[in-house]
C-alpha cells in the first residue's frame, strides 16, 4: 500500500483494508465490488459530475459519491441497498433522458457504459414524451476524432485528460446548465500524440476515432495483450482484432490497439504512435518466402532455411569470423536475442554481428521516448553491444543475415545496393516489404511482436513478458524458431536457453 | 419362388395406391364438375414453373434491403443479423454518409445463400426493419457458388 497507512472499513458487509487516503469507489473495487461511475477515472482527478456512484455510508442521511467520499477507519458502505438501486436507476433515468439511443450505429455499442449500466440498473420503461433535444452529432474536434454531443453524458473525462495529464488544455466545457457541452476553443483543435486515449476514457460513444468509426462492431474484437514495439517505453497494450467471420474465411485484421493499465511502464495512457502501430501489424507483410524479389508459393521457410545453412557451411571454419556477417535489430525478444547470441557469437565464432535499428524520433515528456526500439536494453543484457555495420563491413563479406530492413533508415539504397553486390549469398529477414527484398537472395517473412511472446526490458530497465495476441499468416516465423532451426541444421547446441 | 411372389405381392399393392388415388380424385373432380360441393376436394397438380403458388406471407424466400424514401439503404450497417447469424452468411461492409441523420450505410451487404438457411434471424435481430425476406423469389440457383453471393446493397 506504498507506505501509507492502512484504513479498515466494510463495504457490503465485506471487511476491506485499503490505504489511506482512497476513496469508496477504489476500494470496493479493490474488494471486488464494482460501483457504477461514468465521471471517476483511477487517471484523473475527482468530478463527482456523474452521480452514479451514490451509495449509503452509515451515519450519514444523505447517499453520498463514492468517488469523492475518502475512507474512513470504521466506515460501513453498503453499495447493494433499495435505495442505492432507486438513486442509480433515476440518475441512468436522467442521464438517458436526452440520449438519443442510435445504439445501432454508434462504436461504443457493445462496450458502452450506459448499456452495460442500463441493463444491471435501469430496465425501466421511458416516461420522455417530448421529443428529444437536438443536438451537433459529427462535430470534428481533431486528429481524427468526431464528438458526438448528443451521445455525451458530460462527465468531462476528456477535458481533465487534456487538463491534467497532456496539460493541453484543448477541449473545454462550454455554456451552462442544459446548455453545456464539450468543445474545443475556436481554431485550436486537440492535437497531442495521446488524443487516442480520449476515445478510450469515453464512457460512453460521444468521442470515437475516424480510424476505427464503423470500421466493425466491438462485440466481435478479440482482446488480448501485448506490448507496444513503436518506442523504448514499452508500453503495455491490448490488441484488438478479428479473425475469420465476420470477415472473410482465413481474413483477419488488426482493428484497434488499446492502452492496458501497468502502472510501472504507461500507466493508463499510450501515444497515438503506438496506437498507429495497428496498421503496423496488417500492413505491408510478406505472406511468403520470396526469393529474387517474388514470393515463392509453397516454398516453406525450413526448406529455404537449408540453402542459408548450406552458405553457411561453405564457408570454412576458421574464416567465418570474418566472412560472415549478421545484422540484428533490437525488436527481437530477450529470448531470441539470447539465441542469436549462443548462434552467432558463442556457436560460430562470427566477428561481424551488427545491430541496425530504426532511427530515433522525437520524444516527448510524458511516454513516447526517442528511442523506437523497444528493446535495446534487453540487446545490452544479453551481452551485445550493438554497432551500426559500415557498408564496407557487410560488402566484404561472403554471406550476410540480416534481419529487419532498417539498415536502408541508415544508408541510401543505391549504397546498400553496391555493397550487396559483391556478396555471394545474402538473406533478409523481414516483417514488412520494401525496396530491401530485392537486392537480396531470399527474404524470409517473420513475426510482428504482436504475432510473438518473448520478453522486452524497456529504458527504465521493466521486463515484460508477453504471449502471442494476433496469429501470423501460415507461412510467417518467429524470429526464434528461425535461429533454432538454424543452430539444429549446423550442429550448434544452444544450451538450455529458453526458446519458447 | 416365394420371394418372386412377394415381389408381385407388393407391385399390385403399388399400383392399387396409384389406381386409389386416381379414382378418389376422379370421384370429387366429378362431383365438383356437377356442382355437389364436398368438404375434400381433389388434388390439382400446378404446373410449376409455368404456374405458380401464392406464398404464404410467412414464407421465407430471398433476402431484400427496404429503401428509404430517398432511394438509399434503410440498412444502418449495425451488423446486428451478421452477429445473430448461425450460419455465417452475411458480409456486411460499413461506410460513412454525408448525412449527419443517416451517419451509417452498407457499403457491401452480401448474403451467401451457399450457406444460408433461411433462418430469417436477420429478420427478427434487425432494429430497423431494413433486412426482410418477402421478395417471394424462391429461385435460387446458380452454377457457381460465386453466383450465390447475391449482393444486398443496391435496393
């Protein structure tokens, strides 16, 4: 409980501990009572804007806010009572007084708070007679989000994020009383690399994002967790995508990728550049072994594998030090950097083992790093120390490895061209195409981070295992099983590193 | 010789069916003929295709998109029937319109009646109204499976 001093109360009958200083919201969660709320967020200050989270606290007349409401050593909550239920129901009733219920073709359907509360506490039937009030319901506030005033509750979740968390300040609430509602200032529309998360902490469908705007349904997302290979931040995520119905049969697509709450790494926010990683994950792929440029139908990789395993044994002994030349990138896992390590530098004795990464982007001051590898610590810790090759160092060489196409960020191609030239074989290893696959022999197609587990250690030094969160096409491989399958054909024994 | 006479045992029970049928119908088509009005009355055959049956209001025949007043897609692209579906038939694509009131529209409403089994979810899941199933088109066939994608989008 970070030091602070533990406070013992009962919610529900239920006797809890929580530290100090935390409200009844949060510590019935923390007991595993969830209390409706739609203006509380555990990343944002207190509103108490919403007045769904009433419950009772004895000795006090009035139902209270849980969010606003600090424990108590003694306090006894009940969250369960009639007349909690009575208070829920009629604020739901005046929440959804103005709504204007186009569930139907809003994105939120299906994951919406006040669907989710609509049915556990309202099921009430509608006393509106009037019709209901009008309102802007495409209103473009800014890096691809469309505010729906119509659909919003005003719990100004947004204008605290822009507030206190950006310090942006972008979106404010304007008007008063049955008037009010949420807009950006005249000709200053939000633009920050974490407007994505606006979309995530709407909790209900009033912001959403053009890049997922009817794109599916979220009843048909499949969540599941990974970590965000865009920065050295790591941050943790949650990938959101379809496989199969209702896409085409053997169709799947990356929709969305979400924040997942960690606070050792992100907190409860990422960027917008990790968030644009989705189109990352579907993009641009190599389906195939291509060998000259053209993908191969039916060439599997660990037939392929075999002629780089032959290059490989040509070369005699004793000069492969310096005739062999590997290119590594620091988004492979711990794990298989450990196996390049045991392959390469332990295994064959090679002396020309590089690393080309991305170039560094700009950072700013809350997540995004300058760094865009996320796992240039775990190069460090598996005992490299990773240089950019020359292009006189790889020309020299008889055979070449190279994983990932980012050595074109660093060199011009027709530079990289000319020194490809000289060397007899030469193979890729790439997740995506470009203008890299064809100067080399064969390109093998390997595995997005999202499509592996592994573990990355981030620029604060946090390990972070994760599984598998998207399924690659049939024919892409993990960098891992590569590297495996190489050190077997070569009679290289890897020792007991983990290979997953 | 025993099985030999089951045989012809049950040829002539056969044809005692078919002579039964021929002579009940007979029977009331005459009676009806000179205007004696039964409560059976006798079997007509309807020379389908060349005539054809009313169908029941209820009948489930192939799927249509009701048009708004302007000519657009009543459809709203909530991929309600997709997700009710039970056999995975229907290809749904979203797209955006202009008009800030219709916000949503099928950009592609395919049905696969290689796979459909006329169900009629859809139907019942739609908010709308928009999918229905009273075209009274029954002839569904097509060479190839491709021919059996019928796209729903243009009312």
């Amino acid at each position: 409980m970070n030091g602070k001093k533990p406070v013992g109360l009962t919610i529900d009958g239920l006797k809890v501990q929580a530290a100090e200083g935390t409200n009844v919201l949060r510590a019935a969660e923390q007991a595993g009572v969830s209390i409706p709320h739609f203006c509380f967020h555990a990343g944002l200050d207190v509103e108490g804007s919403c007045r769904m989270c009433l419950v009772e606290i004895e000795g006090l007349p009035k139902l209270e806010l849980a969010c606003s409401t600090i424990i108590r050593e003694g306090m006894v909550v009940r969250t369960s009572t009639d007349r909690v239920g009575e208070a829920r129901k009629d604020v739901l009733e005046f929440l959804l007084a103005e709504h204007p219920l186009d569930c139907p073709i809003c994105d939120k359907a299906g994951e919406c708070r006040l669907q989710d509360y609509y049915d556990l506490y309202g099921l009430y039937a509608s006393r509106m007679i009037e019709p209901r009030e009008r309102r802007d319901k495409k209103v473009p506030i800014g890096r691809g989000l469309i505010l729906d005033r119509e659909r919003c509750v005003l719990c100004t979740r947004c204008v605290r994020f822009l507030r206190l968390v950006t310090g942006t300040g972008e979106l404010g609430m304007f008007e008063r009383s049955l008037r009010s509602e949420v807009g950006i200032y005249d000709g200053r529309p939000v633009d920050n690399n974490y407007s994505g998360n606006l979309v995530d902490i709407c909790p209900v469908g009033a912001i959403t994002a053009e890049d997922f705007r009817f794109k599916t349904r979220a009843w048909f997302l499949v969540r599941r967790p990974s970590v965000c290979p865009h920065c050295s931040r790591g941050c943790a995520v949650i990938i959101e995508s379809v496989e199969g119905y209702p896409l085409r049969r053997s169709e799947k697509r990356v929709y969305r990728v979400t924040a997942r709450e960690n606070p050792a790494v992100n907190g409860f926010w990422i960027c917008d550049v990790g968030r644009d990683g989705r189109h990352d994950i579907d993009d641009g792929r190599h389906a195939a072994v291509s060998e000259k440029g053209a993908p191969v139908q039916g060439l599997s990789w660990e037939k392929a594998l075999a002629g780089v395993a032959a290059a490989i044994r040509s070369v005699p002994g004793p000069e492969r030090a310096g005739k062999i030349a590997v290119v590594l990138n620091a988004r492979l896992t711990c794990e298989e950097l450990a196996l390049a390590k045991g392959l390469f530098v332990t295994g064959l004795g090679l002396g020309k083992v590089f690393f080309a990464d991305r170039k560094p982007g700009p950072a700013d001051s809350l997540l995004l790093t300058s760094d865009r590898v996320p796992n240039a610590k775990g190069v460090l810790d598996a005992g490299f120390t990773p240089r950019l090759p020359a292009l006189g160092e790889l020309a020299g060489a008889e055979v070449l490895l190279v994983f990932g196409s980012y050595i074109l960020e660093h060199f011009g191609e027709e530079d990289v061209a000319r020194a490809l030239a000289g060397v007899p074989s030469k193979y890729l290893f790439a997740a995506h195409t470009g203008p890299l696959d064809r100067l080399v022999d064969a390109v093998f197609p390997v595995a997005h981070p999202a499509e592996k587990s592994g573990t990355y250690i981030n620029t604060e030094g946090v390990r972070q295992s994760f599984a598998r969160a998207v399924r690659p096409c049939p024919a892409v491989v993990a960098e891992g099983a590569i590297l495996v399958c190489l050190a077997n054909s070569l009679g290289i024994s890897l020792g007991d590193a983990d290979v997953r | 010789m025993i099985k030999a006479w089951r045989v012809l045992r049950e040829l002539v029970r056969g044809a005692a069916i078919t002579a039964r049928h021929f002579f009940v119908n007979m029977t009331f088509h005459t009676l009806r003929l000179f205007g004696i009005r039964t409560r059976r009355r006798g079997a007509v055959t309807i020379q389908y295709p060349e005539v054809q049956k009313a169908l029941s209001p209820r009948h489930h025949s192939l799927h249509r998109i009701r048009p708004r007043p302007d000519g657009k897609p009543s459809c709203v692209a909530c991929m309600l029937c997709v997700t009710v579906c039970p056999s995975e038939c229907l290809y749904v694509e979203a797209a955006e319109d202009p008009d800030p009131e219709v916000q949503k529209l099928p950009a592609k409403f395919v049905v696969d009646l290689n796979r459909c089994c006329f169900c009629g979810f859809c139907v019942e899941a739609c908010p709308v109204d928009a999918i229905r199933m009273d075209t009274g088109e029954i002839r569904l066939a097509s060479l190839t499976r491709a021919g059996l994608e019928v796209p729903l989008d243009k009312p």
